[in-house]
C-alpha cells in the first residue's frame, strides 16, 4: 500500500552503482559480455544512472581492468553516456579518449584513508584532484564528487561533520557539480545523516547539491535515507541486488540495495521510474553468475533466492 509522508519529494535519481562498486569487491572477475549485459539490463530496468566502470589501474582494481573495452562495447556513439569514475590525471586520460562524458573521482574525509587509499593526505588530495576537475571540465565533461568515510572510519573512528563538509566544499569549489558523501563502513545513523546535510546548508552547500552513498552493515541504510529526504537529499546511489562490500568493516554487508530502496520509495509513493521486477529478474541473474545469494531482502522476497 502507498501510504506518502508530507514533506517529502515527490521523485529522487536513484544512481546506480553495482557495475562499479559492486563488482569491485568481488573476489571473481566478471567476463566483459556479462558486465556489458548487466549495465544494458539496469538501463532497460528505467535506472536513469548506471555507473559502468573505473578506470583505475588494473593492478589496484584487476575485476575492473576492462574498463576501456566496456565501454567501447557499450558505446552507442561518439559520447559514452554512463559515468565512470577515474582515480587521477591518467585514468582521466584514458576516459576522455575512450569518449565519457560523465567522471567521478574519489576523495577521503580522513587522513588514515587518504594515506591508504590515495597515498595522500586530507589537504594533498586536493593538489591531486584539481587538474583533473579542470581538464574534465575543459573537455567538457561533467564531475562527481565521492566523499568516504563521512560518518566513521575503521582506524580513527568517528568523524568529525566539519571536517568532511570541509573537504565536500572544496571539491565543489574546484568544479565538482553532485557531491555524494559516503558512509563507506555504514556505521552512521539517521541524526548523523540530518545533521551533516544541514552542516552543508549552513555553508551554503543545498542538499540539491548532495548524494548520499549508504552501506547497510548494521541495517541502517533505508532510516539513514529516510533521514535525507527529509533533509531534502533528492538523488541516492545503490548497487542492485546489494552487490558489493566494504573491505574495512567486519561483516559489511555491502552497498544500499537498489530492490530495496526502491521498494521503500514505492510505499512513500516518492516516484524514481525503475521497474522492480525487471530489477530483481537482473539482480538474479547476476547472483547466479557470480555464485552467491543477493544480498537483497527484496530480491530474496520476490524473486525466490
């Protein structure tokens, strides 16, 4: 039953990012026809955003390391259409002259990840990021922004709000037009989430502006998105069947579930445009290629796993 809630939007952009962050954890490498498959299927499915690939270097990220040769598959003319996310100047490169238009990069709320991630520091990063921001920009690209570790963090544990609104706001004062921030271990709760995108506003960020990216390691993921709409957030990343992982936290179990998120939009009769049981039929599809039972209480409900 469709029950709306006063106050909340009247749509969101769910961002769908299995093909990338999800398959990025999995132990197994995915045969190129399969991937290509699975975006062609999310699309078909209404999601208005698949995330493809990265094109970080094969060594870092080996399940990815077909990136070029996807989208090349994929491509439908002279512009690839889906985002994809480049790490620094030289996977850029390789995105540009593969034909996206669409690029994210991936920055860090706190030192401890920064250093491990990127080999930087919180400041450092930015020196990094910014001629990739303006040669996307020059070529005419568009720039996500991904802020990690936003709400906790495995080895310095909770974050300071302020200091990730710091780090959001310079990545969008290089040029970045959607920041999503992370709870990359999903350890925040819903007056975190509140209190971060009104942090935002107060300096002068509108949640028009924000994503947030939710993994569900303690079941927090759907209240945490409640708490955001309410907040105003009107675009949410998922990864479909609840593909993917999180290699900092014990017992992650992974992204926001695209079937979930939008089952529980559906209730509040929020609209997102996705056909659910073509989502669950793919989400299915993919668990048996990969072997494994999706992570999604929905998929799990109505598609029998």
């Amino acid at each position: 039953m469709v029950v709306p809630e006063p106050g909340l939007p009247d749509r969101v952009t769910i961002y769908e990012v299995g093909p990338r962050d999800g398959l990025q954890n999995e132990k197994t490498v995915v045969p190129l026809d399969v991937k290509a498959a699975f975006v062609r299927r999310l699309v078909a499915a209404g999601l208005p955003v698949v995330e493809a690939t990265s094109f970080v270097h094969p060594r870092w990220v080996p399940q990815l390391a077909d990136a070029a040769e996807l989208v090349e598959e994929l491509a439908e003319g002279p512009t690839f259409p889906h985002p994809v996310l480049v790490p620094n100047e030289r996977g850029l490169h390789r995105a540009l002259e593969a034909g996206c238009a669409h690029v994210a990069v991936f920055a860090s709320a706190t030192e401890t990840f920064a250093a491990r991630n990127l080999n930087s520091t919180v400041a450092d990063q930015m020196t990094m990021f910014a001629p990739v921001v303006r040669r996307a920009l020059d070529a005419g690209a568009d720039v996500r922004a991904y802020v990690s570790m936003c709400f906790g963090d495995p080895w310095e544990g909770p974050v300071d709000p302020d200091a990730v609104v710091r780090v959001g706001c310079e990545l969008l004062e290089l040029g970045a037009t959607q920041l999503s921030l992370g709870d990359t271990i999903g350890v925040g709760t819903a007056g975190q989430v509140g209190d971060l995108v009104r942090r935002f506003g107060a300096a002068g960020v509108g949640a028009d502006r924000l994503a947030l990216h939710f993994h569900d390691t303690y079941g927090q993921a759907l209240t945490n998105v409640h708490a955001a709409l309410q907040a105003g957030v009107t675009t949410f990343d998922a990864s479909a069947g609840g593909l993917g992982g999180c290699p900092y936290a014990r017992s992650a179990t992974g992204n926001l579930a695209t079937e979930d998120l939008v089952w529980f939009l559906t209730g509040l009769g929020i609209g997102h445009g996705v056909d659910l049981d073509a989502l669950v039929a793919t989400s299915t599809w993919m668990a048996e290629r990969l072997g494994k039972t999706p992570a999604s209480a929905v998929v799990r409900a109505l598609g029998g796993a």
